[in-house]
C-alpha cells in the first residue's frame, strides 16, 4: 500500500514538473506578451462626402453655408438663395448607402404579370434587362455608383377580406426567398413591400423580422393601400401619419443596433398629399436613411407636377421616383423619362424604382 501511495506521489510531482517547465511559459507569455495587439479602427462616415453629395442631388453649388446637422456643422457650397433642400437632418452611421449609391430597383410580385416587371418576364430576361437599366444610370451619371434591387410586395394588399378580415394576402416563404436568391445573384438589395390593407405595421413588421434582419434586406411601406377608415383597398387612397412612418424607422433601427447591421433603407411610397401626414414629425434616424418615393404614373408633365407640388414641398430626407414602363407611356405620353431628365428634377431621386 505505502508503495502504490508513493508510486501517486511520484506521479503527481512528475505532472507539476511537466506544468511548470512546459505550460507555465504559456500563461506567462498570454499575460505578459510584449507584442502590441492588432487594432482594427471602425469604419467612419465620409462626412464631407456626404455632404457634397446632398448638395449635389439639391443641384446648390457656388458659395459657402453651413449645413447644421444633429451634432455638428460642415462648411459647404451652396446657392446664395436659401432651399429647403438638402435637408438637414443628422449624419447617418457609417457604412449607409445612400447618397453615396444611387439604387435601381425591378418592383413587382412573382405571381403576377400585372403588378410589375419582377412577375411579368422569365427570370434570365428580366435579370438582363436589370442589369442593362443600371448600367444606364450609371452612365448618366458616373460620379454616384449604382446598386441593383429587387423590390417584392411581400404582403399584397386584396379586394377579399380573406380568413383574417385584414384584405391581405401574405406572401409564402419560398417566395422570399426566391428574391433573395436574385439579388444574391446580382450582388444586390432586396426591398420587401408592405400594403397592410386594414392591417397594421406593428402586426405585419414583426412577421418580416427574419428577413429584415439580413443586412440587405430593406423595407417598402405603401400608404395606397392603408385602410385606416375602414375602406377596402383600391376603393379609396389610403394613408399613413408620421407615427407611422416613425415606428417603422424605430423598428428597423432596433435591429440594426441589434444585429449590428449597416443603416437600413425606408421607402414610403406617396403621390398624393394626404397619403403622408404630418411629414415635419417624421424622424430619418442614425441608423435608417428614409426614402420618399414618388408613386405616380402618367405623362412626364404630370408626373413632373406631382413630384413639384408633392415631393419637393415636403423635405424628409432622400427621394424617389417610379417609372412605369407602361402607364408612363400612354398617350398623350411622349415617352419614358430618361436617367437624363430624371436628374434634373430638385432633388434629384436617389432611388429609382422601375415597374
């Protein structure tokens, strides 16, 4: 027995022994290590960038103002007149995508042929005319890149009130899904669009959260198709008020801060003056550049008065405009606008949606 206990005793001093000379060094060294540790600084906005840019969609240039943001002020160009655009509103993190990058994105739904060009053409036609459209802007103008996106109506708002009584049909996974996979194959954005009918964003927001979280994945609300007032959808133009829109921004941003995730885009379609309200109390957040985005079909002229009298009056933060490659043509048409004539509108749209 004292044998066997002095074999253990021999053993254990054997394994202090081992530690000692063999691992102690390692501790040591993880503690006391001379080499400095690798620092990787956080990516920082461009501010002075960012700022031309704005002024650059605003078409001011020529003399010096200060544009005051939510922390700060920059030294910038700018008309001696004033303008309510560009608007000034606080810098957005880093990594934001606009207004460095100007969007182009196909809008539709893959189950039908009339809601737009995502459903109306084979895959490998509309992905080719996607690609042919963007490189079109970017030669209209090569100082702001251009990025690709699919922009899906994931909850379509519907004339039935369906098994719910929301007059809302949404959209299965698998279809989602399917736009996800485009824009992975374009290196692109995908845009899901809400028109909550007599649902709200609250109850339909959070149902996304999967998909919102991804960091290309953005958010379309549709005020159109918002039935407040108990109407059915496309009896009556909806709405929605600057809570709403704020809640959505808010809820967008809690993600990002959750997942930390680069800015998110928010795309409110409008093409009349009550489909947005209270627009002064609308918050573009850090975290969440907003878009308004100019909905209406019909001649240039029209469509150009639209976004005159409704868009520009009304400064949020960013804009948009929507082309459709049918209704915009009827006569008296005189044609599709051009990236040309788009750009001279004031601002100039940083996110052009095709339908």
């Amino acid at each position: 027995m004292f044998t066997k206990k002095r074999g253990t005793f021999a053993g254990v001093g054997v394994l202090v022994i081992v530690y000692v000379l063999g691992f102690s060094g390692l501790v040591s060294s993880e503690y006391r290590s001379e080499v400095a540790e690798r620092f990787i600084p956080l990516p920082e906005l461009n501010k002075a960038d960012y700022n031309a840019r704005l002024l650059a969609l605003a078409h001011v240039s020529s003399t010096t103002e200060t544009i005051f943001t939510a922390t700060t002020s920059v030294n910038v160009t700018s008309t001696t007149s004033p303008s309510i655009w560009p608007v000034k509103t606080g810098y957005p993190n880093a990594r934001a995508i606009l207004p460095f990058k100007r969007i182009v994105a196909y809008y539709g739904n893959f189950y039908s042929k009339q809601m737009g060009v995502l459903g109306e053409y084979p895959t490998e036609k509309m992905l080719a005319m996607l690609a042919s459209t963007t490189q079109m802007w970017t030669d209209a103008d090569p100082t702001t890149p251009t990025v690709p996106a699919i922009h899906y109506i994931a909850v379509v708002a519907q004339t039935s009130a369906g098994k719910e009584g929301k007059y809302i049909l949404r959209m299965p996974d698998d279809q989602i899904d399917h736009a996800l996979e485009l824009a992975n194959r374009i290196n692109g954005l995908v845009f899901l669009d809400v028109q909550v009918g007599q649902s709200t964003l609250r109850h339909e927001l959070p149902l996304l959260e999967k998909y919102l979280r991804m960091p290309q994945v953005h958010l379309a609300i549709d005020p159109e198709f918002s039935m407040k007032f108990g109407n059915r959808p496309g009896t009556v133009i909806g709405t929605f008020d600057a809570a709403d829109i704020n809640y959505s921004a808010r809820y967008l941003a809690d993600l990002v801060n959750q997942y930390h995730l680069p800015p998110k885009i928010l795309v409110v379609h409008r093409f009349t003056q009550n489909m947005v309200m209270n627009y002064k109390n609308i918050q573009p957040l850090p975290e969440v550049q907003i878009v308004i985005d100019m909905d209406g079909f019909g001649s240039k002229d029209l469509k150009k008065g639209t976004y005159t009298r409704v868009i520009y009056p009304e400064p949020v933060q960013f804009t948009g405009i929507k082309l459709f490659y049918k209704n915009d043509i009827k006569p008296p048409s005189t044609g599709l606008f051009t990236p040309e004539e788009v750009l001279n509108l004031t601002p100039a749209p940083i996110y052009i949606q095709y339908q």
